[in-house]
C-alpha cells in the first residue's frame, strides 16, 4: 500500500529540470498515510524534496510519530542528507524504504543506520 501510494504521488512530481521525479509516502503510527512529490524550482534551492514535502504534510495535520517511509524513483534512489535529517527530527527508528519504478525494493533500513551519530533534540540545551 505505500510503495503504490508513493508511486501515485510520484505521478504528481514536478520535476522540469533535472527529470528525477520522486514519490514518498509516509506512514503514521496513527495508521494515517501522508504523501509528498518533490517539488523543483528555478532557484535550484528552494526546491522541495519528496520525502520532506510528506513529513511537513503529516506534522501540519498533527503527526509526530512515524513508522516507515517509502520513497519511489526512477531507480529507486536514496533520501538526500536534508531529508534524512529532517526525518530523524521524529524518530531515528524509521524504517525507510525504497523502491523503482518497476517495483523493485533497494534499500530498507531503520533511519539511524542511514544517518548514523546525527544530531538531534537532545544535543541542544534546555533550560
């Protein structure tokens, strides 16, 4: 059900650039699926990735713990830096998953075996 919801969002990408169109769908442990595209931009920087553009989807409807993401390319592509980050905001247990566009699975691995010693909440101070 998430590789096809990922692979639906995928359809959705906007992508006129690099032609890399990438589909998530993120799953909350509340059951809810939330699904993000990426989004490019002239200005190379402001382009949003797909996995981030779930995880802010599901945080605006009142999610903050998650189960699994699955992430859907061409050839089933990694999570860049910026969203392994942003996603280990929520949990580093993640189970993050991907797959292509054939249906084949790459990679599925736990958040923190991808982004190992990240920094998080609890590296900052509290006062």
């Amino acid at each position: 059900m998430l590789q096809q919801r990922a692979g639906e969002a995928r359809q959705q990408a906007y992508a006129p650039y690099s032609k890399y169109r990438v589909g998530a769908a993120l799953l909350a442990k509340s059951g809810e699926i939330y699904p993000g595209a990426n989004v490019e931009n002239a200005a190379y920087p402001v382009t949003m990735c797909a996995e981030r553009a779930a995880l802010f989807n599901a945080v605006t409807h009142g999610e903050r713990e998650f189960e699994a993401i699955v992430i859907v390319t061409e050839n089933g592509g990694a999570p860049c830096g910026s969203c392994r980050q942003a996603l280990s905001e929520f949990g580093r247990d993640l189970q993050v998953v991907t797959a292509d566009t054939q249906g084949n699975l790459h990679l599925n691995r736990a958040l923190s075996d991808l982004l190992p010693d990240s920094f998080g909440p609890g590296d900052l101070h509290s006062d």
